[in-house]
C-alpha cells in the first residue's frame, strides 16, 4: 500500500501540483533562470490570439460532437431493444470504429476526405454534390474531424444507453400503453426521464473527452494535403506547441490549468446534478 | 394494419443496414486500399474494390525493420503496462475495501480526485519529471503514466465489497496467508470485473498516443501508432502505404476485439454505469 501512495505521489500528485506551480513562473527549458511571474502567464493568455482560437474550436467541437454522438446513438439504442432480431451482429458493428486506434482511423478518414483522390468527393458526386477540398478548406476542416470523431464515439454511447433502457422496468411501458399513450408520449413521459442520470453522465464524460480531442487533430493536419493547423487548433494542441515546440513550460503548465479548470467545471455540474437527485 | 407494421419492421431494417454499411465504410475502404497498387489506389473514379489485390504493400512495410520493431514495441508497452495497471487497481482496491488502517480516507479521497483529472493537464511537468529521472526515450519512461488507475481502483473496489467478509476471514482461520487469500478468493471471486478491466486497460494503452509522441524521440522507441503518424507524414502521397501501415495498426486490437467481443461490451456497459 505504501508503494502504491508513493506512485500515485510521483505520478499524478506531483505532477498535478506542478502545473498549478509552474504556471506562476516563466520556465523555459532552455534558460536555467525560472523567473516568478506571479499571473502573468494567465494575462498572456487572454490576450493570446492562438489560445482564444483554440479555445473558440474546442468549445464548437466538443458542442458539435457531443449533440450528434449521443443523438445517434441513444436513437440506434432505442432501435436495438431486448428481443430485436440480429442485436448483436448491429451492435458489434456499430461498436467497431471505437475499437480500433485513433491515428489508423485518421489516416483511413483523411484519404477519403482526400480532394484529388478521396472517395467521398467521388460518392458525392454520384448525387450531383460539387467536390470540395474537406480538410484543407478553412470552412470545413473542423467539420470533418468532427464528422470522423463522432463516427468514432457512437459505438460507445450506444453500449451504456443500451444498458440504461434495459434497466427501465418493463411494466411502465405496458401500463403507459395500455393507457393508450403514443410512442413518442412513452419517449418524453418514461423512457427520458428515467434515462437522464445516464444521459449526464454520458455527456460529461463525452465533453471532458471532447477538450482532451489531440490525436486526430494532430494526424489530419500533419503532412501535405492536410487541414491547416490555425482553423482546426485546439486547447491539447495549442498546449502541445507551446509546452514542446516552442518549450514555453511555464506558459503551457498555465494553459494546463485552464483546461482543468474547465474539466472541473464539467465534472462539478455531474456532481451537482447526482447530488439532487439523491443518489 | 398487420401489413404496414411488417413493411415497417423492413424499413427499419433497411436503415439499420444502411447505417452499418456507412460505420464499417472507412474501415472496409481502409483495407481495399491497402490490398491496391498505387497506380489503382489514386484513380479516379476510384475502383470501390481492388481489381488486382495484392499484399505487397504489407510485405513492403513489414520489410522495413522499422515496422516490425514498432509493432513489437506497442505490444510490449501495452502487456506490461496492462498487466501492471490491473494489478495495481485489485491490490488497491481490495485493500481500501477491506483493510483499515491510519490514512485510509485521505489517501482514497486522493485516489478518488484524480479520477477525472486528464492526462493532458499534467503532461507538461510529468515530462519534466521523466526528463529528470533520465527516463526519456525509454520503456519505462513510455509506461510510467499507465501504471495506476484510479478508475480501476475504485472500479474493482466496488466489486470486491460484495465479497462477504465471512469468506476472507474463514481463509484466514484456516491459516491461509494473506497472499494466498488475495490470490485465491479475492482474484477468484472479481474475475469477470478483472477482465472487463485488463480489456479496457488493453484498449486504452493501445490508443494512448500523446505520451509516447512526447517521451519518444528515437525511431527504436517508437510504438505503432506513433511510427504509423511519422511514416503517413514523410510519406504523403503513399496512401496505398498508409492504408497498409493503418491496418497493420488496427488488426492486434480488433482481433482482441472480435476474441473479447462479449467481454469488450460488457466491460464498457459494466465499467460504464457506476
């Protein structure tokens, strides 16, 4: 047991404390001299065009992602009830895109949004849809990671909805139709309300992913024929260049806070919410 | 009425296929492109299936040592450090259930705060502290996030404690040691929650990428995914290549997968809903 407090010690405390610390000083990797700075990394970065970006992307990226994922997925639920043929053969396929790795599924994602040989602009212009340069363009960059990010999330917030139906008891549905209540009455009067506790948990936890979103932002704006890093940065991105290319360490530790403190924010709300209803 | 409930029930059917067909697309694109020549790969209109198949974009990348290396890497990096985690969380969590002792609380109320805490907000100065340890571009450096879970912690803690104490000390009467308690009944007794554990630890290891891109700067190092990313940007215009490498990267953890299937699920409903 104590070996265990003394990793958690050196592997999260420590660390943790360290951000909040080193956001105080001006700690370059470079420069042995780590001046104190007091909260001027903090006023640096309300000014700082790159982190406002960044900021602005994650916020419509994790709003966008989170609003599609769990609409689709708690309607492919709703559709994949207890005692429906071929459940799991619909299921296990639903589920496979977040299975497999981030950066394979980005570079599969990033040569069908290709604009010269990609095949989406090729099925689109099945049905008469001008081909568009989809990771390139400005206007769609971000669009389409989200496109790839909410393929990828579906699977997941389907298994634990499905979970969530199955513990509604059968007998409020027989009643409420025996009642003769319509099917989207049953929806908004049983089926929602009883399901709220999961579709918090479920929406915190896609936003704390959300603001973390790196890796496939990072694989699509690498190389050529890729998305331009200023219209699809992001916070893990942003704090990524300035900690590691840039070796501002102080600076990025001070943008780290923000990020927690955002996530804390989330995190505080789910904790409101359990905590009202009593459980 | 009958009638048009049973066209309904097709029509439904019909968009369920439809929406599978759209979410295994990019998967099923990933590998016919990877069984094409390049010239075949960058045709427009592309063919949707490859007229030629061929593996020589497999044997290509698998010829460059590199790649061999990178996959052995990951696989090292995510077995040990899948097995350390899981070890980890059941010690942990069989003795914050079971045990009292000085501090408990606390130390569990730390355990518990930094469940939600994520990685990336303390990656900066966790590589200060690697960097001081001198464990860049090393193995351990690579696996030293991985190590411990609070998720897994709470998660296995939670299990235990429908352990009846009555079983633990029973055991103990009959003069078994505390090792051969934890090995015996403890380990016996969570065994469907260890496994939903190691299979998520396994995924999440495996798709863990902002940490060895940091901590690595050697190609020896590299695991898949990194090597992947690197090879995709010095390569661009290869996406026959890249398709290959990108399958290459998927197969381990879908054939986990498609061995696990029930346990994947179950693990994620079960690790899902606390």
């Amino acid at each position: 047991m104590g070996l265990l407090l003394l990793l958690y010690i050196l592997l999260r405390i420590i660390p943790i404390g360290m951000s909040f610390g080193m956001s105080f000083f001006k700690w370059d990797l470079i420069n042995p001299k780590k001046p104190f700075v007091g909260l001027g990394n903090y006023k640096k970065l309300l000014r700082d065009d790159n982190f406002l970006l960044s900021l602005k992307n994650t916020l419509i990226f994790a709003f966008f992602v989170v609003l599609f994922s769990l609409t689709i997925s708690l309607l492919l639920s709703l559709s994949l009830q207890k005692g429906f043929r071929g459940k799991g053969l619909f299921e296990s396929l639903y589920f496979l895109p977040y299975v497999i790795a981030v950066v394979p599924a980005a570079l599969a994602w990033k040569f069908i949004f290709d604009p010269t040989s990609g095949v989406l602009n090729y099925l689109l212009g099945l049905v008469g849809v001008a081909p568009r340069a989809w990771l390139i363009n400005d206007a769609t960059a971000l669009g389409s990671i989200m496109v790839m990010t909410i393929w990828q999330r579906i699977g997941y917030n389907m298994v634990i909805f499905s979970v969530g139906l199955g513990e509604i008891p059968k007998d409020y549905y027989e009643a409420a139709s025996i009642d003769g209540a319509g099917k989207l009455t049953i929806f908004f009067k049983i089926t929602l309300p009883l399901l709220m506790p999961i579709v918090v948990y479920l929406t915190i936890i896609n936003t704390i992913e959300a603001f973390n979103v790196f890796t496939q932002v990072f694989v699509m704006t690498t190389g050529t024929q890729s998305a331009p890093a200023s219209a699809v940065k992001v916070l893990v991105m942003d704090i990524y260049q300035n900690a590691f290319r840039f070796f501002q360490m102080g600076y990025a530790s001070a943008e780290s806070v923000a990020l927690f403190l955002i996530v804390l924010v989330v995190s505080l709300f789910q904790f409101a919410y359990f905590k009202k209803a009593g459980k | 009425m009958n009638t048009r409930k049973i066209v309904l029930k097709i029509l439904k059917y019909i968009i369920l296929f439809l929406i599978a067909l759209l979410m295994f697309f990019p998967i099923y694109w990933m590998i016919a492109c990877s069984l094409m020549e390049r010239q075949e790969v960058v045709l427009i209109p592309p063919h949707l299936y490859p007229h030629l198949p061929t593996l020589n974009n497999f044997t290509k990348l698998l010829k460059q040592a590199d790649f061999m290396n990178y996959i052995s890497n990951s696989i090292r990096i995510v077995v040990i450090s899948t097995f350390l985690s899981v070890f980890t969380s059941v010690i942990g969590g069989y003795i914050f259930e079971k045990f009292d002792f000085k501090g408990k609380g606390f130390m569990f109320a730390i355990v518990m705060a930094t469940t939600m805490i994520p990685f990336q907000t303390y990656m900066v100065p966790f590589y200060l502290i690697v960097q001081k340890l001198k464990l860049i571009d090393t193995y351990t450096g690579i696996i030293m996030p991985l190590v411990v879970t609070s998720f897994g912690i709470f998660f296995i803690k939670q299990n235990v404690s429908s352990i009846p104490d009555d079983y633990i000390h029973a055991a103990r009467i009959d003069g078994a040691g505390e090792w051969l308690i934890f090995t015996k009944v403890i380990v016996q007794m969570v065994k469907a929650s260890i496994s939903a554990l190691t299979v998520f630890q396994f995924m999440f290891g495996w798709k863990f990428f902002i940490w060895p891109l940091i901590v690595t700067d050697s190609a020896k190092k590299f695991t898949l995914e990194i090597g992947l990313q690197i090879f995709a940007s010095q390569n661009p215009l290869d996406y026959q290549m890249q398709m290959a490498g990108a399958v290459l990267g998927m197969v381990p953890i879908v054939a986990v997968y498609l061995l696990f299937r029930k346990q994947f699920i179950g693990g994620i409903a079960l690790t899902g809903i606390k």
